[in-house]
C-alpha cells in the first residue's frame, strides 16, 4: 500500500459542503456532474428553498414534493447556467417559477372544484399564538385572491425580503416590470389588509414600495 493509500484511509472524509466551499465551486460540479455535488447542493440550498416556498405557499401547504420539483429542475437545467457564480440566483428563479406553477395549479384548482379548497391552510404550525394563528390563516386567504405571479413577487418582495433586482431576475422581467408588478400588488393588499378589522394593525406601511 503507498503512502498515499495509507494517508487517505486515515484521513476523515470531508463533506461536500465544505469541499465546495462557494458557489461557483459546487457550481461547475454540479455541471461536470460529480457524485458528490447533489448533496452539496442539498446542504446549501435546502434550508432557503423551504422557506421561501413555505412563505409562498402559506401554511399548512404540502411543500415536501414542491421541494423535490426544484432540485430536480435545478439538476436538470444547472448545464445551461452561464455564470456558475450566479448560482444562488438561479436556485432562487427556479424556486419561484415552481412556486408560480403551484400557486397556479391550486389557483385552477378552486375554481374548478367551485368550495372548500382541501390544501387550506392550517396554521398551528406557523404561528403558536391562536391569535397570531387567525391572522395568518386570513392573510393568506387574501394572498390567495392575487393571481400567482403577483404573488409570488409580493412573497419575495415583501416576506422573503429579496431586493428589487433579486425579485426581478427571480421573475424573469426587468427591473421596471418588477417594480411595477410589486407596486400593483402591494396596493391591493394593503387596502384589503386595511379593510379587515383582525389584520389592519398588522400593517407594516414602511415597507410600501
């Protein structure tokens, strides 16, 4: 056995996190299709992609297979990424297309159903107060009366905390699209926020855009 063999049986493996220790590392990985890159990805990415879909969503929404939907998008588009050091963006774009398209599916879903929507939120698990609870329950019945793509611009906007230019690549627009999207729907909103006696001190008008 050389020495070489000796030293790497000795050695304690390093996760592939630490081993691609930035982005464009795990990136060109990810391309060059390493075995141990999925994971890395996994270990970097996982913690913000459930949480941005679980504030997308809202409560008591199923996210565990969403979650799936995107990693496997991400493995199979990461090839086409033309700048490795953009690799955060591209999971965050990817994120909120998939968010778009279930936002979408459930949107389609209540109308044709035409009643009580069975993925409805069940907030125990966001909020421990019961008060807190039933805001969040009537919040998100507002944010489902805004169509998919306004939402999830607001979600990144104004829960996730994204800045403007992050929302609009996210989205795929411009900057002034995205601008005017979040104005729009910031506008609605608010006023229904206002309009409901539970929620309108809840309002946060320094946010507005």
């Amino acid at each position: 056995m050389s020495d070489g063999e000796r030293r790497a049986r000795v050695l304690p493996l390093r996760p592939a996190s630490e081993i691609y220790d930035d982005d464009e590392l795990l990136a060109r990985a990810l391309i060059e299709r390493r075995p141990n890159a999925p994971a890395a990805l996994w270990s970097r990415f996982a913690p913000m992609v459930h949480r941005m879909l679980r504030r997308t969503l809202g409560p008591g929404a199923e996210i565990e297979d969403v979650v799936q939907e995107v990693f496997l998008c991400v493995f199979q588009k990461v090839g086409g990424l033309r700048e490795p050091r953009a690799l955060r963006a591209f999971v965050i774009s990817v994120t909120a297309l998939t968010a778009r398209y279930e936002l979408r599916r459930r949107w389609v879903g209540r109308w044709v159903r035409l009643g009580r929507d069975p993925e409805a939120p069940d907030a125990r698990a966001f909020h421990p107060d019961p008060e807190g609870r039933q805001a969040l329950v009537r919040f998100y019945k507002i944010l489902d009366r805004v169509k998919p793509v306004d939402r999830t611009a607001f979600a990144l906007r104004f829960i996730e905390g994204l800045e403007l230019a992050e929302v609009a690549e996210a989205l795929g627009t411009s900057l002034a699209t995205a601008k005017r999207r979040i104005s729009r729907v910031w506008k609605r909103v608010s006023l229904l926020v206002e309009r409901d006696p539970a929620l309108s001190h809840y309002l946060n008008k320094e946010l507005a855009p």
